[in-house]
C-alpha cells in the first residue's frame, strides 16, 4: 500500500483512486509477463515511475500485437499464395517479364509490379480486399488477360495504399485501396492516366493482341454480371473503369 500510496501522490498527481491504481499496476505486471518482463528484477515489478511505465508498456505491447497479427497474415499468405501457385504455375516469369513494362514513378506515387502471388496475397490482405482472396485474377494473370499492380505514395514504397487491376494494353478495371475505399482518388487518377499513357509506349506487338482479347473478355464479364442482375458489383465496376484515352 505504501507503494501505491506513493505511485497516487508522485505519477498521478492524487487524481486516481487507490483502488484504480492498484489495477493499472496490475495490468502493467501482466503485459510485462506477457513481453517476457524479467519479474524477478525490483526495477520491473516495482518501477519508480509506475503511470510513465504503465504507457510504455502499453504502446510496446501494442507495437507486439501488430507484429503478431502481420505474422499470422504473413503465415496465412504464405500458404494461400503456395495453393494458387500450384494451381497457376508460371506466374513468377509472367510478372517478372512485365516488370520493365509497368512499373512507373512519378512525384507523389509510384507503380510497383508484385513478384509472386505471395506479394498479392499479402496486399489483399493488408488492405483488406478480394485481390489475392479470389481465384479469378490469378487465372487472369497466367492468361495474359490483366496484371496485379501496386500503387504507392513515393515516399513510402513499402506500404500497401491502392491495388491496380490493368489490362495488357492500359486499360485499368480496377483501383482499391482499404477496404475496397478509394482515398484520395481525385489527386491518384491525374497519375493513372500519365501511368497508361507510358504503358502505351512501351507495348509490344504481341501487347497489342493480348489487349483486344483481354477487351473482349472484359465486356462479356460485365455483359454476364447485366444479364444476372448483379448490379452492385457492375457499377462498382463501371465506375472504376479507366479506359485509354
């Protein structure tokens, strides 16, 4: 009691109850067990300053829950991605091979081509969309019909911020970002349409073909969705729909 008593008057300015105290000192004592804490040490099990510690503790164990929680998602990727590519051999050349061809940079944001289904496994997840969840666009990869895309802000290439669906020839399906939400998406588009303009420079012969079936294909998706009724998922497509101008 002397050490609460003492913790209430020096780190909480006599602000909180006896009662309260003792409780914010019992759940510093199990994050720190729970952070593997030495509770042996008196400077662990009774810090001087307990209020100051207590935060501490609570942001390094919420920094530990996210990395836990990125590991799971790595781990349940990892063999999501194992599954597709058994079922989609090939796919590493295909993205490798078009690398050159899509990845772009400009001021505020940058085109990044993905190295393996892992990669778009993972940025679905991150981002917590279908990309990577469904089947479909890794067969379309392995089909030539549209390649996987990762648009990110400039300065920060390593986190997820929109996932790009693109046709051979340009013509952009789809652009997700968070939860199928589109930030920012007045300042993104002026990029995506500079980003289209480049791969219509840099299309082969074969690029060109690969485009009008991926086209064809495209508007007997969309026709299949109006003769089901699916209007939902066809004016979220219509309204994401970036054809080369």
């Amino acid at each position: 009691m002397h050490y609460i008593d003492r913790q209430r008057a020096e780190s909480y300015q006599g602000k909180r109850t006896a009662k309260s105290i003792f409780e914010a000192y019992e759940d510093y004592l199990s994050m720190a067990e729970k952070l593997g804490k030495d509770l042996s040490d008196e400077m662990i099990y009774r810090p001087r300053e307990l209020k100051r510690r207590h935060d501490e503790l609570v942001e390094a164990h919420r920094r530990y829950m996210e990395a836990e929680r990125a590991r799971m998602r790595q781990d349940e990727a990892r063999k999501k991605a194992m599954e597709m590519e058994e079922k989609y051999p090939g796919s590493g050349s295909i993205l490798a091979e078009i690398k050159p061809e899509y990845e772009y940079e400009g001021e505020h944001f940058r085109i990044i081509v993905p190295q393996n289904f892992y990669e778009i496994t993972l940025e679905g997840m991150e981002l917590h969309h279908c990309a990577g969840a469904t089947e479909r666009y890794f067969d379309r990869i392995l089909q030539r019909e549209t390649f996987i895309c990762f648009l990110r802000r400039t300065e920060e290439p390593g986190k997820p911020f929109y996932t790009i669906e693109v046709e051979p020839g340009g013509t952009i399906r789809q652009h997700r970002g968070m939860y199928d939400m589109e930030p920012d998406i007045d300042e993104i588009k002026p990029f995506l349409r500079e980003w289209q303009g480049e791969i219509r420079k840099r299309m082969r012969a074969q690029d060109h073909e690969l485009a009008r079936i991926s086209a064809i294909k495209r508007d007997e998706n969309l026709e299949e969705l109006r003769q089901k009724g699916n209007t939902r998922v066809l004016e979220a497509l219509m309204e994401d729909l970036m054809e080369v101008v």
